[in-house]
C-alpha cells in the first residue's frame, strides 16, 4: 500500500503525515546526524512512554458494557501486551459470540469512551519518555510512533501525558491485526517524509514487549527495548535486541551510539 492512502484520513485509524513539520526537523541547524542516512525513529507508547495506572481499565471496562447494553465481556485470558488492538477487538467479538461487523461500533464506542474518561491523573509518564522525544526533536532526527493503539486512542493518551506535540505520525493498531507488518507501513511513511533512500536498518523501534522485538526484527529494523513495561532486562534479552534499557533516560548516549553502530 502507498504512503499517500497511510498519510490521509483519521477516524479509520489511518495516518496523518505532515511534510512541513518533518523539512523543518530535517532543516534544523544543529542536526549532528544530517550527514548520516536517513533515520526514522518510532516508540511504542504504552510500557514505554507512559502507563496507565491501575484501577482505570476496570472502570472503562464498566462503562464500555453499559453503553453497548451487556452485563458482561469475556475478555479471555491470553496478555494484550505488544498486540494490536485491531487483533484484541477481533479477539472480544469473537470471545463474546459477537459478529466482526460490529467491530467499527466497538471500536468508535472505546475511543470515545477513552477521550471522555482519561485524565492526567490517571497515567504516569515514564522516566525518560519526555527527554528523549524532545532529544529527537532538537536533533533533526523525525520520530513517530510504532503501537498497537489504535490512532485515537493513541493521541488520547499521549495528550494526557503532555506528550502529544512530539508525534504526527507512525502505524498504529487499526492498520493491521499483526503487529510484525507495522514496521513497513511506517517505513513507507518514512520515505515520503524524510527520503525514498531509507533503509529499514537505519528505523529503531522502542519498545516494551518482546513483540515490539520481534516486529523490528521482522522487517530488518534496529531494536531498543525497555524494562519500563512488564518484563523484565533477562526476559527480553532471550529475544536479542540491540539494545535493552532500564529507562528512556540519557537518549544523547544510547541512540547516539545505535545510529553510529
């Protein structure tokens, strides 16, 4: 699929691209990396910049089943970490006997119900999160997110971080049940905002889970992953990722020396 048909379009999950804020990121003067090839740098949002506090899911959860008329949800027991939630929502309907056309309702009726219920108090932003989008700001090095939030969603909560004005763009969980193709959507969104000659060696993707991991690897990309999220430095290390951190802290020494490599 084309960059353009990623670039356009909202509330059907699809990106917005804009090619003014990226020349000007690409233009500033004090870019250390212009004279390097061209770098796309993507993070997960949830474990990795920000987490959502414990006692919030239950309560949308409740709301959710109210408004769609249900006393109960079978959410299944299998972990929603680092999947997308095109495939979790796919996974609800099917779990609840209920027909995947009702999927654009379901999905419209959580990101609404998000917007209206999440406050600042309600998420804690995550050491480093803050500094390293910022770094990449200053630097001249655009950045985008890689999540599996769909893009509403994911806009919610990174504007409740004060988070929000880092990011336009990136692949986001409505585009694609399967984590592991996300990297080439933002790929393409990459070439049309920062050249046709990037390479996928040349994206680092942040993440917290072992599938943010392995959707790096899937399409050639560098890997950082983060302890912020639920496991641990030895679990992700099994998956081999370029780099493993405690925290998004100091990004001038750790991306500095992942783009150098």
């Amino acid at each position: 699929m084309s960059a353009k048909a990623f670039c356009t379009g909202f509330s059907s999950g699809k990106m917005v691209c804009s090619r003014s804020r990226f020349k000007n990121v690409l233009s500033n003067s004090k870019n250390r990396f212009l004279n390097m090839r061209p770098a796309f740098i993507l993070f997960d949002i949830d474990g990795t910049l920000l987490r959502i506090r414990e006692g919030f899911m239950p309560k949308l959860i409740d709301v959710l089943l109210r408004k769609l008329g249900r006393e109960t949800f079978e959410v299944g027991s299998t972990s929603f970490a680092g999947r997308t939630d095109r495939d979790i929502f796919t996974q609800l309907l099917e779990a609840n006997q209920l027909c995947t056309s009702n999927f654009d309702t379901l999905r419209q009726v959580y990101v609404d119900t998000l917007e209206e219920m999440l406050a600042p108090s309600d998420l804690d932003t995550l050491p480093g999160a803050a500094e390293a989008a910022a770094w990449c700001l200053e630097q001249g090095l655009p950045a985008g997110l890689l999540t599996g939030n769909f893009r509403e969603a994911a806009f919610t909560k990174l504007s409740r971080a004060g988070l929000d004005s880092y990011f336009e763009t990136g692949a986001f969980g409505g585009n694609h049940f399967d984590r592991n193709e996300l990297p080439e959507i933002a790929w393409e969104i990459g070439r049309s905002v920062v050249g046709n000659d990037l390479l996928p060696q040349n994206m680092v993707i942040i993440g917290d889970t072992p599938r943010d991991i392995g959707c790096a690897q899937h399409f050639g990309c560098k890997s950082v992953a983060v302890t912020t999220g639920p496991f641990s430095r030895e679990e992700l290390s099994r998956f081999g990722p370029d780099l493993v951190l405690d925290s998004l802290e100091a990004p001038q020494q750790w991306l500095t020396a992942l783009l150098e490599k």
